[in-house]
C-alpha cells in the first residue's frame, strides 16, 4: 500500500481526532445518552443487563462500552463522565475512516483520501460522533459488514464479469478510461489453501458483522434491505446497458453459507447477554412489532421528507449561522452519475445503496436526525470518487491544482463548521453545542438542567443526610437525563403525576403539573427555583423550608 496513502489517511484520522475528542463534556447528556449510560450501569455494576424489546435499542452499546471503564481503571460507575461514554463513539467514528484501508485497493487512492477527509470534517459525522447513542455504531459496522461481504467476493472470484480495478488514473476514472470504456479483468485467485483460508476468513468477518448490526439496532434492516436492492438494481441496470452477462454472477460455494451462522451466533450472544438471558433471542425478534409502529409514524417524532435533506443542504434560523454540507452532496451526486457510467462494480454497489436507503429514510415519517448518518456514509463514499474524477477530468493541466486548492478550502470551511457547531459560541455567549441554531441539536438537554443539578446537590450537601436525601422527581415529560445527573442519590423517587404521600425534603415537578407545593397553608416548601430542562420544557424545584435555610447559609455571601 501506498505512503502516502497511509501517511493521508493518518492525517485525516489526526484532523478526525482533533475535531472529536477535545470537550466531551461540554455538552450536557442528551436524554437519550442519560438512558444509555443508566443501561450500562446494570451491566457495570449489577451485571444483570437484559434486552428490552420495547425500548432503549441493541445491546451492543453497554457491552462495547466496557472497555472504556477499564481503561479508566474500572473505578466506580458514580465517577465517570460524559466523556467515559462518548469516547466510545468518537472511536467507532474514527474507525469509519481506518475501515477505509480495506477499501482503498479497489476503491482507488485518490477517492479513498478524499472519502477520508469528508468523514474526518463533516459536521453531521463529528457532531454525531460524540453522541453517546447506538447509531455511529451502527454506521460502522454497516460499512465493515459492506466491505467484508466485498472482499469475500473478491476473494472467492464470486463475480463472474470482469471489474475495473485497473490502478492508473485514468483507468480509475469514473467513466472509465482515456476511451470511457475501461474492462480490465480481475485475474482469479489460485485454488491454494491460502486463498482458501483468506476467502473464509472475509466470509466470517462479515457475519460477525451482520451480527454485530443486528444487535445495535433495529434499524439494521433498512441497510440489508438497501443492500438487496442494489444488487437487484445493479442486475437491472446492467441488463438495461447491454452488458454481455449480469455484473454478478454470483457462485454458491460452502463458504457462502458461513456467514449465515456466524450472524446468528455473535447476534445470540448479546442478545442473550451472553447466554444468561435466553429470552433475549425471543425478544430480538419481537421488537420489531413497537419499532415498526414507531416507523411508520406513532410517535412524536415526525417530520416531513425533507427533514435530513435541510439539515444537510441549507440550515438558517433567525439569527443564526448558515450551516450547509452541500459541497459533499454535489460531490456525491457527481460520484453516483459516474457509477451509473462508469465500470467500477464497487462504486456502482455503493451508489445503488446509497439511493435506496437514502429513500427509506426520507419516505419514513419517523425522523431523528442522527439517522441520516446511515445514508450519508454511503454519500461521503461516492463524493470521494466524484471529487477524484473532478480533478482528473480538468483540463487542461495547470486547472487541477487549482481544483484541489477549491477543494481544500471546502473542506476547511466544513471543517470549521465542525468547530462551531461543537465548540463555538453566538453573540449572546451561548454555546452552538445545545442551541436549536445547529441543525444536529435535537430536543437537546440545556444547561439550566446542569444548573438544577448543581442546586439539588448543594441542598443535600446541608442536610445531614447527604446524598441519602429523599428526591422525587414528578413530570409527565420524559425527565431524562436526570436519573444519570442524579446517580449518586440513593433514595429518588419518579413519577409521571403528583403521588398521594408525605412530601418529601426535596421535589423536582414539571410546570405543567402546577404542584403550587409553597401556597399550602402549613407553609412547609418554598418554590426554590425555575429551570429549563429542554426547550420549553419547564421544571419546578421545591424545597423543605428549613433545608432551604440551612443551604443558604453554605453560599458564599453576595460581593457589593
């Protein structure tokens, strides 16, 4: 493999790093991040960690996230943060570019570097990489699953036509060579034992992978689904082109077979939380009755088809910066015409998947943005490959350095945008990171919550009581993250309505309850404060009128 091909994909995984890892605790847990760490917590800490069908996805997530603990030293659950959590994702995020030295010798280096780049600055792939949630996950080992199955065709000479893996330039050219009709046939492999072996061990990898989508998310059967049809559609297509023979002529050979179980077996092991759960195999299948009810649109989360593409394309909220990665969606667009010309088996794979599972996705009412990173993986790919043919096709000459030189300064803006939207702050000092002004915030957790925590904390710090302190939390909304923030308190109490009991020293209650705790005539609580835990999501905190003495007197006193 080339050096400088390892020396560029080292570069872009060292821009990746520098976008993702920095300030993982910046930004408060999402609530769906709050759940997933109290999910990993009865794994850490009890070990009894179940599948359940109706909720909270795969299994994946709280296994995989085991070796960040240990890393940490395997301290106690109460002390990790959000960075313990999130650095798993930023991981799986930067294996999405490592993943493409797999792909590089029949994907071409140039398109295998420009890919690289993408990935690293992309502002949907940074953002989303440093949330501690299943689908980054997922993305990953989609594309190792993708690859695998690939290169086990490749291996096994399962392709019966002739593909362009030609390594000049020209011969990589989208539309083929100098004369736009590139055929160079991929020589056989031998029948030796090591061809052999090589050809099985693709076969395997790409059912741990299969496997390992399976028990991430339900989602997974949208991306099999894409899968099937490009096959379908490249068979169609190659018809329709007049092409001597199908562009797969696929062969059944025993290694066919393998990863079928392979699937099967590491999906059973998570699912059944390594063999203690049996059910979990059961419930890995009756899941998809309530997430199927969820697609199709029972559930709050509906937004129109648009709904990824004007995130991606064009973002702008009243006062707020232009956000847009169209400069990777023309290039994708470039790429997918290309492999709708051009010979390359691969990137023609690639295209096909990438449209079908793009209309998927637009066409289900149910919509979080984070679930376009899917299909959006599959459009940084071919916008490698159209930035490749871009610069090659320049003519004369001198026009391709400037080309790159256009390139580069695209991908710095997007860079930059990377930058903002994780770290920047408005006018008003507030951070991009949680504001409905970035196209990637979605029913974000604020800071007012962190606020509320930091209160309660120092309320129960002046009881002697201390974190046994008796907290109830009442809100028909979700109150997430709160149980995550409020982890260390050992008698909380939640609730979706005001309980028929004794109130207790310290309450957490939704607005929309109007609990009016402080206006009861024995005058025990007094309303202590008003916080925003997401937007327009509004909590109470009522306080023992003695306990909320005995904290005030901890505070520091006001300066003149």
């Amino acid at each position: 493999m080339s050096r400088w091909l390892l020396a560029g994909l080292a570069l872009a995984l060292g821009i990746g790093l520098a976008l993702r890892a920095p300030g993982l605790t910046l930004r408060p847990f999402h609530n769906d991040e709050g759940v997933n760490a109290m999910k990993f917590r009865r794994l850490y800490v009890n070990n009894n960690y179940k599948y359940d069908p109706n909720e909270f996805h795969g299994p994946t997530l709280p296994y995989l996230t085991l070796p960040s603990a240990w890393l940490r030293g395997g301290g106690s659950f109460n002390d990790f943060s959000e960075a313990a959590y999130r650095s798993v994702t930023v991981a799986f995020g930067l294996g999405l570019i490592l993943l493409l030295l797999l792909l590089a010798p029949d994907f071409g280096r140039e398109e295998t570097l420009w890919a690289a780049v993408f990935i690293a600055v992309s502002p949907a792939m940074v953002f989303y990489s440093r949330y501690y949630i299943h689908e980054m996950l997922l993305v990953f080992f989609t594309g190792w699953t993708f690859i695998c199955f690939w290169k086990y065709s490749r291996s096994a000479h399962a392709f019966g036509e002739r593909t362009s893996l030609a390594s000049s330039p020209q011969d990589r050219a989208i539309g083929g060579g100098a004369d736009g009709d590139t055929r160079v046939a991929c020589a056989p492999l031998n029948n030796s034992g090591v061809a052999g072996t090589r050809c099985a061990g693709w076969a395997v990898t790409g059912g741990i992978g299969l496997g390992l989508m399976w028990a991430t998310k339900e989602t997974f059967v949208f991306a099999l689904a894409a899968m099937a049809l490009a096959l379908g559609t490249n068979f169609v297509w190659s018809k329709f082109r007049g092409e001597e023979e199908p562009r797969i002529a696929f062969q059944w050979k025993w290694t066919s077979l393998v990863p079928i179980p392979v699937a099967a077996m590491t999906g059973a092991l998570f699912f059944t939380s390594f063999f203690t759960n049996p059910a979990g195999l059961l419930d890995s299948v009756r899941t998809y009755a309530p997430w199927f009810q969820r697609a199709g649109g029972a559930t709050e989360h509906v937004h129109p088809w648009t709904f990824y593409f004007e995130r991606l394309l064009f973002f702008h909220t009243a006062h707020g910066p232009i956000w847009s990665e169209a400069f990777i969606v023309a290039l994708a667009l470039v790429g997918f015409v290309g492999a709708l010309r051009g010979r390359s088996l691969l990137l023609r794979l690639i295209a096909f998947y990438t449209f079908w599972l793009t209309l998927i996705y637009a066409l289900l009412p149910y919509k979080t943005p984070w679930c376009l990173l899917g299909f959006y993986h599959g459009a940084i790919l071919l916008a490698g490959a159209g930035a490749a043919w871009l610069r090659r096709a320049c003519r004369p000459g001198w026009l391709k350095p400037l080309v790159a030189l256009v390139f580069a300064a695209c991908v710095i803006q997007l860079g930059w945008q990377s930058w903002r939207g994780n770290f920047g702050f408005d006018a008003k000092g507030a951070p991009y990171c949680v504001s409905p002004k970035n196209p990637y915030v979605y029913s974000q957790t604020l800071p007012d919550a962190l606020r509320l925590v930091t209160t309660v904390e120092g309320i129960a710090h002046a009881n002697p009581e201390g974190y046994a302190t008796v907290v109830e939390v009442m809100a028909r909304e979700s109150y997430w993250p709160l149980p995550w923030y409020f982890r260390r308190f050992t008698n909380m109490g939640y609730w979706d309505k005001i309980p028929d009991q004794p109130l207790a020293p310290i309450m957490i209650v939704s607005a929309n309850l109007h609990a009016n705790f402080d206006e009861q005539p024995a005058k025990t609580h007094l309303m202590a404060g008003y916080f925003e835990l997401r937007p327009q999501v509004f909590l109470e905190l009522y306080v023992k009128t003695n306990l909320w003495g005995a904290y005030v007197k901890t505070l520091p006193p006001d300066k003149d």
